[in-house]
C-alpha cells in the first residue's frame, strides 16, 4: 500500500455536491483532492447503467447554484424548462401544483460542467479511483483508502474528508461508532426507483393527465407504485423522463393483497404501457443513460452531517427530498456550503466537530429544518389506499394548502372547517383525523428544528426527540397501499 501526499481536504465521489464541494473548498484556499470511481467522461454515473434519477430540479436551486459559483447554467446542461410539477390522484381526476418553475437537467452534461468548476478552481481529481473506507486515528478521521485503476492499493491522508459517495457510501458505514452520525438506515426508509429516457415519434393524442410539456407529473397510485409515486418529466424535442419508486415493504403487502409477483422493474414497464399519448417509444440511450434503476432514501437528512475530520453531502447523508425524492436540490446546496465551511475550519486549524458544527446550523436554516416534518407527511401518504387518495385529494386540502404541505408548511386545518364538505364515510373521516394528526407533529416537528443545537453538547437530547417524534407516527401509520 502507498501513501499520498496530505491535503487539506479530500473529497470522496464527483457527483453533484461532489464536485461542487471540492471547488468551494479550494476557492476557500484549501488544497483538495477529488476522487471518483468513474471514469472522466463518466463522472457522476451511479451504476452502469447510468445517472438514474427523475432529472427534475427547481429553478431556485439553479439560481442558488449559479449564484455562488458565479457561472451561468444554461442548454444543454438545462435541458427543458418546466412551469412546476403536478401530481395526479389515482383517478386523474384531481391534481396539486407545486413547485414552480423548474428544469428537466440532462444529467451528464450537468455532472460534466460541475466536474470542469472543480478542476478551474484548482481541484486535483483523480479518477477510476475505488474508495474502501476512512482512515481514522483517535476517533478524528484522517483521510480514505482505497484501489488506483491499476488495482493498487492507496492511502490519502487530509484534514477533512468530505463524504459525497451517495446512499450506500463506505465512508459513513465504516466511521467510528458514534451519536452523532447514523452509519445505516432503515430500509423502509429506502425507495427502489427506476427509469427511463424515451423519444417518441409524435403524440397519439393530447391528454395532459399522462403527459404535459410544460408540466412534470406525478402520479399517486398504490397499486400501480405502492410507497411510492410514477413520474413523466417532459425532456427537450420529443424526449421524456419516465419512472417510478417503490417502498420495497408496501410493494411486498401489494402483491401479497393481489397474488401478484411483481418487481420494480415489471411495475416500471406495466407504468410505461398506461400511457397512452405516446406513439412510437424508442429508448434514447445517449452516454449509455436511457434505463437504469437506484436506491433514493426518503427520510429527514441525517441529523448531524459532521463528525471531526468527516463532513458529509447530499445522498451520503440521506438529503433528498422525502416526499418528493428529489435529491438534486439538497445535493447543491450541501456541496456549496459544505465546501466553505471545510476551508474555513482548514484556516482556523480545527477540524473537530465542534468546529464543523457551522455547517450543519447553516445546512438546517437553508433546507433541512423543514425536512423531518416531511418525513412524517411521507409516512403517512403510504398508509393510504388509493380510494381514500382520490377523495382525500378531491376533499381534504386546496390546491393551497398541498403546496404548503410540499415544501414543508404548516397550514391551518380543522375537523370543523372540513366538515363544510361533507366527509363521506368512517374511513375518510379517520383519514381526515390522521391528516389533522399528521400536520399537527409536522408542526412539533419544524418547532423541534427550529430550535437546532448550537454544539454538540446539545445535540443528543434533540437527536433523541426527533427519533422519538419519527417512531411515534411510524408506529401510528403503517404502510396500507390495498387495504
């Protein structure tokens, strides 16, 4: 085994809060290293078969990229502008926008410019590089092993190593144990998601219920993704972004309910031959990235995101999303701030987690503090069946307030105001009940968050909260996607 140079930062996996890490940090001054285990051209790719993912990311978050970069982000990379995002009932019968104006990426081109920031601000990257796990000394992490292309084995030794490996990264799981940050995650916790890239001839015929070129859709329906959702995300020219997730436990008690035997994959093409506008579907599989499937996890990001030595960004740290999966959002604003802070604490030479504790108060006011409210909204969305879907959607909420809900706000509702449209039925009105309940710990939940700890001394008394709060909806709503 051979060893490195030091540097004062290192950043493991060049995807999006990657690349964009190791360029904050090394405008901040700090040497850095990038090292990823695709190839150049391929940077960012999450398996072989591609950079799986809806594609879809808010406008804001564009700008917020494009803001602290001081680059402009525009076609190719940007490849369809979208009005916002609508999600269907399972019935079509009623939908909620939220959202606003967003951007279909085309997520090569996308990864490949962040890449090219990195190696401008003076990033040395290195890739094909296979990470086996951290390096750590007295509980203080200092640096990451792991195989050349070659297959030799090395050692780089840092200040701060900063985590980008995504979902399933070695890094977190072979940290010391600790309080701080989690090492797995719950698997119910896990959607099983795939998709593809389509381009198709002409439209049969125009029905906006299935496909909408202003608008990305979702589409709620248990049977169809138990856990989870389908999505059609219009792409430039006659290009579309269609997929599904799933929860792998309301997926096993769907098929057990209808003595089926189906997979993510069999649900994705059952989904793809329910839509009925398009003529002629041929996969569009340019830089290999037409089909592919992933892991995206769809709870509140982990409550801490430092230890000492060790910061961690977007899916390493389960960022994405939960009711919407989407990760892109989190992943550049954590890699913009994540890298600032490593600079900082370089400067100061402390690297402890009390010192990298700025980070995860920064990351919380920005996006996170809403994100465990969220989750309990998820958890309660899979406990529903798809008749109590279609009237909750028809009855329960405005278009007002499921927005509000979307991006993590709490809107005023009681029994009394909803009893104006007459609730039909034992079930809808427990429904109803349960989504007064589940507003009301969305509530507690964003209070809880408001309130971050300032230090780590802190910390486990709110951990212990938040982990409590979880349970207790996760015990009162159990997944139900055919009951």
């Amino acid at each position: 085994m051979t060893s490195s140079n030091d540097y004062d930062v290192i950043v493991a996996g060049a995807g999006m809060s990657g690349s964009l890490a190791a360029a904050m940090a090394a405008r901040g001054g700090a040497s850095v290293l990038l090292v990823d285990r695709n190839k150049e051209e391929s940077v960012g790719k999450k398996t072989v078969w591609g950079w799986t993912c809806g594609d879809a990311v808010a406008g804001s978050h564009i700008d917020f990229l494009q803001k602290n970069t001081g680059v402009t982000f525009s076609h190719p990379e940007l490849d369809q502008q979208v009005a916002g995002v609508l999600a269907l009932s399972p019935d079509l019968s009623s939908k909620y926008p939220f959202d606003g104006v967003g951007y279909s990426l085309d997520r090569p081109e996308f990864e490949r410019k962040l890449l090219q920031i990195a190696k401008k601000s003076g990033v040395e990257y290195i890739p094909e590089f296979e990470v086996d796990g951290p390096l750590a000394e007295n509980n203080v992490i200092t640096g990451i092993s792991g195989r050349s292309k070659g297959g030799e084995k090395k050692i780089f030794k840092s200040k701060i190593v900063i985590d980008c490996l995504g979902v399933s990264t070695v890094i977190r799981r072979k940290l010391p144990e600790n309080p701080y940050v989690d090492r797995t995650i719950d698997i119910d916790d896990i959607e099983s998601t795939g998709r593809y890239i389509f381009e198709f001839e002409s439209l049969d015929h125009e029905d906006e219920r299935y496909y909408d070129r202003k608008y990305a859709l979702i589409h709620l329906n248990n049977e169809i993704a138990p856990g989870g959702y389908g999505w059609v995300f219009p792409r430039s020219g006659n290009r579309v972004n269609i997929g599904l997730g799933v929860q792998k436990r309301s997926l096993d008690i769907r098929n057990k309910a209808l003595g089926k035997s189906d997979n993510l994959q069999s649900l994705i093409d059952n989904y793809v031959k329910m839509l009925p506008v398009f003529k002629d579907l041929k996969l569009y599989d340019k830089d290999g990235n037409g089909k592919g499937s992933w892991s995206v996890p769809v709870r509140r990001q982990m409550e801490s995101l430092v230890f000492n030595g060790y910061m961690g960004a977007g899916d390493s740290m389960v960022m994405p999303n939960p009711i919407s999966a989407g990760g892109i959002g989190p992943a550049l604003i954590s890699g913009i701030i994540c890298g600032k802070h490593s600079a900082r604490a370089v400067q100061e030479g402390d690297v402890s987690m009390k010192n990298l504790w700025s980070y995860n108060l920064e990351y919380n006011e920005l996006y996170g503090k809403k994100m465990a409210g969220m989750e309990a909204f998820r958890i309660y969305l899979q406990s529903l069946n798809n008749s109590i879907l279609n009237y909750g959607m028809k009855s329960f909420l405005t278009n007002e307030e499921a927005s509000d809900l979307t991006v993590g706000l709490i809107p005023e509702l009681s029994m009394a105001q909803k009893f104006k449209m007459i609730l039909k039925g034992a079930r809808n009105i427990t429904a109803f009940s349960n989504l007064i309940y589940t507003v009301k710990k969305m509530k507690e939940l964003n209070d809880i968050y408001e309130k971050y700890p300032k230090t780590p001394e802190e910390f486990p008394k709110f951990k212990s909260t938040v982990v409590h709060e979880i349970e207790e909806v996760k015990e009162r709503f159990k997944p139900n996607p055919i009951g």
